[in-house]
C-alpha cells in the first residue's frame, strides 16, 4: 500500500510539472495593449497591458536603444502582466523585441513598434469661435451596408433603440453639406466598439476601448476621415467614457485585477447624486454610492483607482489623439469616476497637447454647480484641470425661456429675465468663454416642438446661442427641425436624418428634400453660422448686457473696434425702446445693419423690436 501510494504521488508530480511545462511551452499571448507607440513623446512612461493564459509567470526582457523596462506588475490575475518602459529622448522609431521567458526555461517573443510622430495637423482644440456640430454616428446616414450586420445584431430603422447602419463613410459622404452650413468642428458621440448582444446603437457601453466599431468602419478609416476633415477645415470632437465600460467587455469574463470594478459581485445602482462631490456635508456612504454604482445594469463602474486601469486609460486618450489628431474630446459622466484620477488626466493630456481641450459631461441644474468643476475655480479648492464645462443651467433656463408664454409678464420671472441671469452668473467661472452651451442633445428632448407654431422661439434661441459667450454646440437634424420628446424614448430624440439612408423617400441634405419650413429654419442657421466664423466681436468680445426689463433682453459683443449689439423681444407685442439706456454700448454709432435681413436700423433715439423677434446689428 505504501508502494503504490508512493508510486502514485511520483506520478502527480510528474503529471503536475508535464502540465506547467505544457503552458509554458505555448506562451500564447493573444493581446498587448496599446498595439503599438510613438518615440518623441514628453511623456517617457509607456504601459504595455499584456493579456494570455498565465502570463504573468513570464518574464520579459526588452533590449532596444533608449528603452527601459522600470517596473513588471502583477495583479491577482495570471492572466494579465503589465509592464512600464521608459521611452527615453534617445529611442529611435523602429520594432523592439520582447521576449518573454517561462519559468522552465520556454520562450515567447513578439514585435512591438515605436512609431514616428510624423503628423502634427489636428489636436488644436476647440474654443469660443468655433461652432460643433454633434452626431450620432448610427443615425446620421449609411455610406456602406456592407458593415450593417456584422453579426447577430443587425438592422432594423423600425425599432428606435435598434441599430440603424449609420456610419462613417455617411459622414464622410456629407462633408461638403456640414462645411456649407458653417459648423467649424464636429462632435461624434462614441464610435469605439459596442459589442453589446443588444446591439448598444449609442455607444456608451465600450467592449474595446482601442477599436472604433466595425459597424461604423475601421480604425484606418477613422483616421483618413479625420484627415479629410481637417482638410476641409473642420475640426474633430471625440466623446469618451471613463465611468464604465459595456457588460460585453472581454474584462468582465477574465479581469486583470479584483478591483478592476467596482462592485464587482453585487449590483449597486448609482445614486445619480452628483451633488454630493462638491457638498462639504455630504455622508461617505453617499459619495460612494455615486462614484462606485453602475450607471446602468450592462455597464459595469470601472474603479480608476486601480493605479494600472488609470494609467490604461490615460494613455488610451492619448493614442487616438497621437493616432487620428483628434482635436478635443468630451468626457462623459464626469462627476462619476475618481475625482484625483479625472483631474490627472487632464493634466497628462493637456501637457502633451497644449493646444487641446477637454469638455466634460457636468450635469447639474445651477450655474455654482457647474463652475465649481472648472479648472482654477475659486470656488473648489481641488484644482480640476478641466478647460470645458457644459452649460445645462443655461439650456434648462432657455428651453423654458424661449417660449411665448414665459414672456407674458415682465419682471424677474419672465422668460428673458430668467436668461439673463444665468449669463449674469459668470462671476462663478474662472473662463466664461470656455463653457459649452447648447439647446438641446442626444440626451435631452429637442429643442423644436411639434407645437411650434412658426420659427419665431426658434430664430430667437438661434440668435441668441450664436451671439452669446461660450462655445455653441447644435444637434444633428436641428437645421431641418427634427423633433422628439425626451418622453417618448432616446431613439425618439435620436432619429435617422431623412436622405441619409438609400432609398429613403426624402432627402433633408437638399433643398428640394426639404419643407419651405425647414428650409427657412435651415437658410436662417446657415447664414447666422458663417457670419459668425468671420465676426471677432462675437467670438472673441467681450459681452456687455442688460437687464431684462418687459420682456427684452439686450447685450452687444464688443472687440476693438467691432461691435455687435443683439435685442431679443421675448413679448408678443412690439417693444419700443429708448436707446439712451445703451449708450455706453453704442457710443458714437448710430445705425446698425442687421446680420439676416441686411436693413439699416437707425439706433440713435429709439428702435422698435417686433414682437417675438430679433435684430442681431453690426453697428456703424
């Protein structure tokens, strides 16, 4: 009995150590993240993410001029093995080896390129003289078919949450309409891979964060666009999502760490309380409810305080900005992931890309609120590094604001008064002019109503979003007054443009395609939008107003010489005002030609503001 139990041990060792040998002798490594990587980078810190089964038993060597390999982590994942190199100002561009070596002596090399940094168009940024023009990818138009069903999930325009087949060769076949129109810079919503079983036709649930979706083109492609863009003086606005990731992500069936997630075995539903990272009184419990719950069930709380997914994805930002020339991103969800993490990454990406900006997802009702996120607010002792915030205080304030019927009665609770101020709340911002405003987008109701009964509330926000501070965004399909209540569901506010699609029985992109409504609104906006491009004085000037008395509400942009005075007559009736009350803004100009009509308005004793209408003057 001693014998053969002997025997049989002598045996599992044998077996055992055939097996490890087994492993180690294929080595596979299936995954290394970023692909590749550029010399000449300020940043000298390169992390490689390096995913195969029990990886993390090898070691790796690297022998290549100028590089050094400064640390080799482990997680409890054997899976996974990161390593950091120091890519010095000496390493060349050129194909290093890496080679990794088992613990019985078996080794696995691969090839990892350093490119050269030989493009230096794009990353410029956005600021207050550009307009952007927001798209949902997948319901813009479909330049291909061949990309609609890539696997199960496929397309079906019937079901509004359904994936439609938009693309980027549909933007791309439509270049020359959104030049046209004056937009200066596009934003997408995201483009990554969403390998979602249900389809995920938004984008916010990344299975791949290196991989735009194949639904929606390749890699290459997206670069070539961006290229083309630029060409096209047309700048490129990246939206990204660092709070979490899609359930199908290859991380949620193999993790590179325990805590890669937050609640990772028990589903904690986000509190949505966004308040509680600025209040000094908020409990613990309820901070952390908010920055470690899930959005949603399908998309996993990615935990940023795991130093290695940090670095991870940092340096994703910076790949596609060093890879496509990118020239800004906007973050989503940006009061939800780690606050020490968001403000480093601003910093990394702003030191590498001086030029750039960032505008992050700041949802909040109150303009305190939102300029507490702005990078050297006074307000926040944490400094942020954030150069862009979004301006839903404003967008709450004006979708109410607009309408007739808040402009019934003068005084404080009037519709105009209210927007003033909003504006007059900018002592908060330590950069007014970097604030993103906007009317509505694809997570609100659009800003046109079906009960609408002409285009005066919309030519009246139009003029006033076009002349005011910050930087104007619009919405895909606003030009042609596309409609959709945030009731009815997000495909409602998310539809397909009419004519982006083969076969579709209008086509929006054309003048023919269009209603005489639509073309009015669409004539209106194209012409505000290119005189705005060449006008310094409302990208550039200072902003002067006024209080909002009966219902009218008047400022002028001023720059140098230049000056622009706008008056918006929120009542249904025509107003009379004395111009002695402007002067300090008129000065010695007398008339003023308005931007839409070309008329003279003389401004030297009293102009008269038509009912629900706006003049927009350059003054003379």
């Amino acid at each position: 009995m001693y014998k053969t139990y002997t025997k049989s041990f002598v045996f599992c060792i044998i077996f055992c150590l055939t097996g490890i040998a087994s492993v180690f002798a294929q080595l596979n490594i299936d995954r290394v993240e970023p692909a590749f990587w550029w010399a000449g980078m300020k940043n000298k810190q390169l992390q490689l993410m390096v995913h195969g089964n029990n990886i993390s038993s090898a070691k790796p060597v690297i022998t290549y001029p100028g590089v050094k390999v400064t640390e080799v982590a482990k997680t409890d994942n054997p899976n996974y093995l990161f390593i950091y190199l120091n890519v010095t100002a000496a390493a060349k561009p050129g194909v290093m080896r890496v080679k990794f070596t088992g613990a019985n002596g078996d080794t696995k090399a691969i090839n990892y390129e350093l490119k050269a940094r030989t493009d230096r168009t794009g990353a410029q940024g956005f600021n207050s003289s550009d307009v952007l023009y927001l798209l949902t990818p997948d319901r813009f138009a479909n330049g291909s078919t061949e990309n609609d069903a890539l696997d199960a999930v496929g397309v079906d325009r019937k079901n509004p949450d359904a994936r439609h087949g938009g693309d980027l060769k549909g933007v791309a076949d439509h270049l020359n309409y959104i030049k046209d129109m004056g937009f200066t810079t596009v934003w997408f919503n995201p483009v990554q891979e969403n390998r979602m079983p249900n389809g995920s036709y938004h984008g916010y649930a990344i299975t791949d964060f290196y991989k735009i979706d194949p639904r929606f083109g390749s890699n290459t492609e997206f670069k070539t666009l961006t290229a083309d863009m630029h060409a096209k003086g047309i700048k490129v606005v990246m939206d990204m999502i660092f709070n979490h990731c899609g359930l199908a992500h290859p991380w949620m069936k193999d993790k590179p760490a325990a805590d890669w997630i937050n609640n990772p075995n028990k589903y904690v539903q986000t509190n949505h309380a966004k308040l509680t990272a600025m209040d000094p009184h908020a409990a613990k419990k309820e901070q952390d409810i908010l920055l470690d719950g899930w959005f949603v069930p399908d998309m996993p709380d990615l935990n940023q305080r795991n130093r290695h997914l940090a670095t991870y994805l940092i340096q994703n930002s910076i790949w596609w900005i060093e890879y496509s020339r990118i020239d800004g991103i906007r973050q989503d969800t940006y009061p939800y992931p780690d606050y020490a993490f968001m403000a480093r990454w601003c910093k990394e990406v702003m030191a590498e890309y001086p030029n750039f900006n960032i505008v992050g997802e700041s949802w909040y009702g109150k303009s305190g609120e939102t300029a507490w996120w702005q990078r050297n607010s006074a307000i926040n002792p944490n400094n942020t590094y954030l150069k862009t915030v979004m301006d839903f205080p404003l967008t709450f304030t004006a979708d109410w604001g607009f309408n007739e019927d808040a402009n019934k009665n003068g005084g404080e609770q009037s519709g105009m008064y209210q927007i003033f101020e909003v504006i007059a709340q900018d002592f908060l911002y330590p950069d007014p002019n970097n604030i993103l405003t906007f009317l509505d987008n694809h997570d609100l109701g659009r800003f046109t109503r079906k009960d609408d009964k002409n285009l005066d509330r919309f030519k009246q926000a139009f003029a006033f979003l076009l002349t005011t501070r910050g930087i104007p965004q619009i919405y895909y399909g606003t030009e042609i007054l596309m409609e959709g209540a945030k009731n009815e569901g997000d495909g409602q506010i998310r539809k397909d443009f009419p004519g982006g699609w083969p076969g579709d029985k209008t086509d929006a992109f054309t003048a023919e395609g269009r209603t005489d409504k639509q073309n009015e609104a669409f004539n209106y906006l194209r012409k505000l939008l290119n005189w705005r491009k060449t006008n310094k004085a409302v990208t550039a000037g200072k902003l002067i107003h006024y209080a909002a008395y009966d219902n009218v509400y008047v400022y002028a942009r001023i720059y140098g010489d230049k000056t622009v005075l706008v008056m918006l007559n929120g009542a249904g009736k025509d107003q009379e005002l004395d111009m002695e009350r402007f002067t300090d803004v008129t000065g010695k100009y007398t008339t003023g030609t308005d931007v839409i009509t070309g008329k003279q308005i003389s401004i030297d004793k009293k102009v008269t503001v038509p009912a629900r209408g706006q003049f927009i003057l350059e003054l003379k």
